[in-house]
C-alpha cells in the first residue's frame, strides 16, 4: 500500500463542476485537467479504449466525456498511472475484470482524498 500512496501522491480531484447533475459533459480540455494529464493523453486512451469509452463529438469532431466516460478513465489512469500496467495490460485487465479494476481504482482515490484532509489537518495542528 505505501507504494500506491508514494506513486500517486498526485489526487485525482474532480472539479467542483462534476457535482453539477446540470452537467453531463466535459470538454477533452476538462477531462484532462481532472486527471492532470495532457489533452493528447486523454485523445490517446479514447482512440485506445474505444471498445470502452464513447465520448461525443460535435460536428468539428470535439470530444466530450459523460460522468461514466470519466469513472472509466479513472480506472485506466489507476491502471497506467499507478499500477504502471502497458496499454496492452490494462486492455486485458479492464476486458477480464473491469468492475475490480475500478472498484480498486475508486477505494485508491478515496484513500488519497482522504489522507490529503488528514495532511492538511496534521499542518493546521502543527502550526499551533
């Protein structure tokens, strides 16, 4: 376990927007500042993971990823990102056993959210 927190110390923070039920989609633009990654990141693992995600696209051909889309990168950012898998790998591990896989990656998320609030309490206590 400290291998995840010490790889991916980086949380996964979800914009205020996401709580919106208003809002259905994210811009490509969006989505990457959520998951801290370039815009040609996110492109990538949408052309890679087709199969997958299926982000609209407006008649210029723009990207925009529903809540669901972003659950199913979360779970592929866990997978590249943290656990270090290949393209290939996390193809494999999404395909044979999709539901683990991102039950692991939201408990991971949850745990990191958690222990930043932790960290930020520990500073307000040392500070006085």
């Amino acid at each position: 376990m400290s291998d995840i927190n010490e790889e991916m110390d980086q949380r996964i923070p979800l914009p205020e927007s996401y709580n919106d039920k208003d809002r259905l989609y994210y811009s490509i633009g969006e989505t990457a500042s959520i998951f801290q990654v370039p815009v040609s990141t996110i492109r990538f693992w949408s052309n890679e993971f087709d199969h997958v995600l299926k982000p609209r696209t407006n008649k210029k051909g723009n990207r925009f990823f529903s809540k669901n889309d972003i659950a199913i990168l979360r779970t592929i950012y866990y997978l590249t990102r943290v656990k270090g898998y290949s393209i290939q790998r996390t193809k494999e591990a999404i395909k044979n056993n999709f539901i683990q896989e991102a039950d692991n990656a939201t408990i991971v998320a949850s745990l990191l959210e958690i222990k930043g609030v932790l960290l930020r309490f520990l500073k307000i206590l040392e500070d006085k």
